[in-house]
C-alpha cells in the first residue's frame, strides 16, 4: 500500500512539472511571436505585411489571418495587449495545452468572424491586436472560477468578473465606441468593438462546448 502511494506521488509530481515545462514552452512561444510581430516598431514602422485585410487573405496572403492578432501600432498598444493576453494566458486553470489552444482559437476565431458577418467594412482599413481574444480569454478565466470552484469565493468572483466583461461589450457594442477609449495614454488605432464581442463569444463557446462533451477535467 505504501509503494503504491509513493508511486502515486511520484506520477503526480511528475505530471505538474511537466505541466510547468509545457506552459513556459508556451510562454516562450507567445513571446517570440510578439517579437516577430512587432519587430519594426524599433523603427517607428508597423509590421503592415502581417495585417488582416481580407482582400489580401483572400488573394492568398494567409498568414494574415493567424498573424494579425500580434501585431501592433505602438509601443503603448502592445503593451498593453501582450500584458492583458500573457497575464489571462498563464492565469488559466485547464492544465491540458490543448484545452488551453481551444479557449484561444474559439477567442481568435471568434474576434475575425463576428466582424466579417457583421460588419465587413470595418475591417477594410486593416485590423490588428489581441484585444478580441484577450476579451475571450477574460471571458473563460470567469467561467473558471464560476463553475470551477476550486478556489474561496470563486463563483461570486466569476459571476461578477462575467457580469462586468458582458456589460462593458454590451456598451460597446451598442454605442458602437471603446469604453476605455479616452483613459488610453498612447496609440492603439480605432479600436474594432465588434471583436471583442467575438472573442467573448468564442471563449465562452469554446469553454461550453468543452463543458458540455465532458472534456474538462473534474477537479476536486
């Protein structure tokens, strides 16, 4: 009975280290992302071949689709994007990579589609950011602690966190402006509202849909 409890704990340490490895891996690879996608801003230029136009992915240019969240128009604007992105990122209860990977795509895919059925126009001029996928990943951190309950008072924290993220795109989306807009101390263009409806509806999709198909882990 003994050996096996060790062996237990053994397994069990092993899987949290290599849950640790795996989220710095992570990390490294946003990071080196960031830098490739904003590299220019050193000269004062935006990575403009990186920009989601849907002209241009249409054309062939593809990689604007995946790479456009990335890039930014300052210094100010990527900070802080990457800020609110790395900090939801490594905040994440689901400790499976490829649940994590799902909450980002639903996010991503979520802040590009709303917009193209929407409202295609705005993104004529171009749209780049992660504000639409950090607006997801915000969205499922509170699903998390709603329904995760591994934390003291984490569904009352979850429910007011939702509530709030739900009421500020509601704004935006109905006034059609940022809601933070005048408080932002630099340039982060014109922001697009309408991602950030569709990243908190894919982040929040992406979490029930994994919910649902009894793919999230039950934790005690």
């Amino acid at each position: 009975m003994s050996v096996l409890t060790v062996s237990t704990s053994s397994g069990v340490e092993v899987q949290r280290g290599s849950g640790v490895f795996l989220r710095r891996v992570e990390l490294a690879f946003w990071l080196l992302l960031l830098v490739v996608c904003n590299h220019s801003l050193l000269q004062g230029e935006v990575v403009s071949g990186f920009i989601f136009q849907p002209d241009r992915v249409v054309a062939g240019e593809w990689w604007r689709a995946l790479l456009s969240p990335f890039v930014h128009l300052s210094w100010y604007h990527l900070a802080l994007d990457a800020a609110a992105f790395l900090l939801l990122w490594q905040g994440l209860e689901e400790e499976r990579p490829w649940g994590r990977w799902a909450f980002f795509l639903g996010s991503w895919g979520g802040s590009l589609l709303i917009p193209l059925l929407v409202a295609p126009r705005v993104l004529e001029g171009g749209l780049c950011g992660l504000s639409g996928v950090a607006h997801g990943l915000f969205a499922v951190t509170a699903l998390e602690l709603l329904f995760g309950g591994r934390r003291e008072g984490g569904r009352v924290l979850g429910f007011g966190l939702l509530a709030g993220v739900v009421l500020k795109v509601a704004w935006e989306t109905v006034f059609g402006g940022e809601l933070i807009g005048s408080l932002h101390l630099g340039d982060v263009g014109v922001p697009v509202v309408l991602c950030h409806l569709g990243g908190l509806l894919g982040g929040s999709l992406a979490f029930g849909l994994l919910s649902l198909s009894g793919c999230r882990e039950e934790r005690s």
